[in-house]
C-alpha cells in the first residue's frame, strides 16, 4: 500500500486519543487535531478575521430604498386634497419598484423592499377611496362644463 | 345616491369602498383557488406580485384610456378650463374605463410573466374569475354611487341626491344586471377552471362572453354619449376582442392542420423496411 500524505488541514478528531490510522503510522507529521474527517479531502474555507465572508452590492437595493421612499411620501400626500393624484402615481410606481426589488434582492434581505410595498399598498387604497369620491363629482362638474 | 361615510372627517364615497371590498375578496378567492390547486398552482410570491402588477395596471389602463376618449370633451373646453382650473383638475381626476383597466391589467400580467418566467397560462386559468368577481362589486358601488347609470324606465330606480346621474328620473337600473352578469360569469369560470384539462381556456372564454354581453348592455346605458359613429367606445373595444378571439383561434387552428400527425410522416432511411412487430413467446 502506497504511504499517501493526508490532505492539507485535515485533522483527526481522535489524535492523540488512539493511534492513527496505519496509513499515518510511518509519516513524518501526526495529523492535526480540531477537524472532522472531510470527504474529497478539501480544506477548510479561510475566512478573514471578523468571521464573515466578503460582501458586494445587493442586486435590487437601489430599487427598494426608492419604492420604501415612495411609500412614506404617497402615504402622506393621499390625505391631501387633489394631492392624492400625486399619491396615487406615486403608490403605483412605487408599487412596481417593491415587486422589482423584491424579485432581485437575496432571500432574507428584501425588508425593505417589503416594507415600500406594504406602503404603497395603504397608499393606493387611501388614493383610491379618497380620489374616487372626488372624480365621482368631478365627472358631473365635466357634463356642466361641457354645455 | 348611496350617502357617503365620513371617517377621521373624510368623506368616504360608496363606489370606492364597493372597489376595495371587491379588490378584498378577489384576492381572497385567487389564494384560496391557489391552495386548493385544482386550478393550477404558482409559488405565493408571485401570485401576490401578479395581483399587484394587475392592479397598477388596472389604475393606470382604466385612466389612460379615460383621458384617451375624452379628448374631444377636453379640446371642446379648453377655454372654460383655463378660466377655472380646478374645473380641470376635476377632468383629469374624474373616470376610468373598465376596458382600458383590463387591457392595462392583461398586460401587466404578461410582462411579469415574461420577465419572471412564470407560466402565463397556469396564471390566466387561476385568475380569470377573480375578474368578473371583482367586477361584480364595482357595478353595484356603481349603482350607490349614482355613476353609470341606464336609460330612463318607468319602473326605473330614482336618485335623489346624485352628482353624477340626473336626479328625480326613474332610470333603469343597468348597474346592477351588468354586476348579476358578472356574477353568473364568475361562477361559470370558476367551475370550468377546475373541470378543464386546459385550464388558460376560461380565459378567452371570459373576453368573449363579457364582450357579448357589454355590447348588449350598452345600448341601455343612459349617460352622456360616449363613443365614434354609432357605437360607444366600449362597444367598439367589445367588437375588437370578439374578433381579436377569434383570429387567434382560427391562427391556432389553421397551425394545428398544417402540422401532420407524427404516424404519416415518412421514414428517415427511405430504404430501410419497416420495422416489424416481433410476437411474444
């Protein structure tokens, strides 16, 4: 039988306790302790201090901070007047910006993206009830105006 | 005309309570059809971003095309609305087309579909009768509402205190047998959802059948005239979708007779005999 080396970072959970295996017995070097026998032999994954893997840009997070923005804004303009058709555009383009958000964004991020949908939601209902009551009025003030 | 409710010193119009209630139980239908998933099934995410493209959609449809016909009212007033602005802003915010909304809607739905690969055709057989539902509470907050209304009839409802419809007329109440055709229709699509092997079939189905019967209900509608040569807008758009329907049914089916069943076609090797069936032992 072949004396192979064992792969780098392996380490023997029971070195120390008992003699290794007899693959082991003539090398130079016991194995390492602290890790469990890995299939494929690979080495642990380095991470740098800190413990956390390096992060890049999130796909999407542009998307949800404006529709979240969007959301307080329509919110507030849905209980003023005529400025519920400002409120209703708002809510709708807000409205899509969650959806887009919340498709691209990692499972677990989308918060925010939540949060700007939930608003615009409120907001487009508000619009909608408030706007309606007005447009229902306005139609008639139309058939006055037009004669 | 149903009284307004007055909440946190708002005044809250019937029609628009009648459009969220119905939005409420469209939505509580198409989950609840989703869970059963014997009319097809797509992962809760997006079903919920399906229904929420299809209402930005519906909004942004049903306006567009509002302000779209009423451009020759908007070009006929153009001076009445510079002296008072507020008389304009009324115009815009003023409307919305149910047509335009489901155009708008449909289209929503498809590009949602094609962005997110979601399959169309399991989304229009789990939805299509959450349309004519929905509907069905719009034309009853129609009728409290005073919008929309019919012609005038003798044994016709009297409004009152209407903004929009003329008051103290008998007028036929043409609301409320669109809202009883919508229901009938709901309940016929959601059967046929469940029983059809192809379910995306309720559909078309849905375009055809509402189209007919808008057609028919127009000629009773008995507001101010909406509508190019003798036809409303809606009846228009109603013959564009009967024949829209059915050239693409005759396109699908001229496809299918031009494609040969696969036992005609010849063999690959014209040489080669014909393998023959060996008997079991």
């Amino acid at each position: 039988m072949d004396n192979q080396q064992p792969p780098q970072g392996y380490q023997d959970p029971n070195a120390g306790q008992q003699q290794p295996p007899p693959e082991y017995q003539n090398n130079a070097a016991p194995p390492p302790q602290g890790y469990p026998p890995q299939q494929g032999g690979y080495p642990p994954t380095q991470y740098p201090q800190g413990g956390y893997p390096p992060q890049g840009p999130i796909p999407g997070k542009g998307k949800a901070i404006a529709s979240l923005v969007m959301g307080i804004v329509s919110v507030v303009l849905a209980w003023f007047g005529y400025l519920s058709i400002v409120s209703l555009v708002l809510a709708i383009v807000g409205l899509i910006l969650a959806i887009q958000a919340r498709k691209e964004m990692p499972v677990g991020t989308a918060g925010m993206a939540t949060a700007g949908m939930v608003l615009s939601i409120i907001a487009l209902a508000l619009a909608a009830i408030l706007l309606i009551c007005v447009a229902i009025a306005g139609a008639a003030l139309c058939a006055v105006a037009s004669y | 005309m149903f009284p307004p409710i007055l909440i946190a010193g708002r005044e809250i119009g019937p029609y628009g309570i009648m459009a969220i209630l119905g939005a409420l139980v469209a939505a509580l239908y198409v989950w609840r059809t989703n869970k059963g998933g014997r009319a097809g099934h797509i992962k809760n995410d997006d079903l919920l971003h399906i229904f929420l493209m299809m209402v930005a959609g519906v909004f942004i449809g049903a306006k567009v095309l509002y302000l779209i016909v009423n451009i020759p009212l908007f070009v006929r007033s153009w001076a009445i609305f510079m002296a008072q602005p507020a008389l304009l802003l009324n115009y815009l915010v003023g409307g919305m087309v149910f047509y335009g909304g489901l155009i708008g809607g449909l289209l929503a739905v498809l590009w949602y579909c094609r962005k997110y690969q979601v399959p169309f055709k399991t989304v229009a057989g789990l939805m299509t009768p959450m349309i004519p539902l929905f509907h069905t509470f719009g034309r009853v907050g129609c009728f409290l509402g005073g919008c929309c209304w019919g012609v005038e009839a003798h044994w016709g409802v009297t409004y009152h205190y209407s903004p929009a419809a003329p008051n103290e007329v008998p007028l036929m109440p043409i609301q409320l047998f669109e809202a009883a055709g919508n229901l009938v229709l709901f309940v016929v699509l959601a059967y046929l959802s469940r029983r059809l092997v192809r379910k995306w079939l309720v559909l078309p189905l849905y375009l055809v059948c509402y189209a007919a019967m808008r057609f028919v209900l127009e000629f009773f509608r008995g507001d101010t005239a909406r509508g190019v040569w003798l036809l409303s807008t809606s009846q228009w758009i109603a013959l564009g979708m009967l024949v829209g329907v059915a050239l693409l049914w005759l396109l699908k089916w001229r496809k299918q007779q031009d494609t040969p069943p696969e036992d005609s076609q010849p063999p690959e090797n014209p040489g080669q005999q014909p393998r023959q069936a060996q008997a079991i032992p």
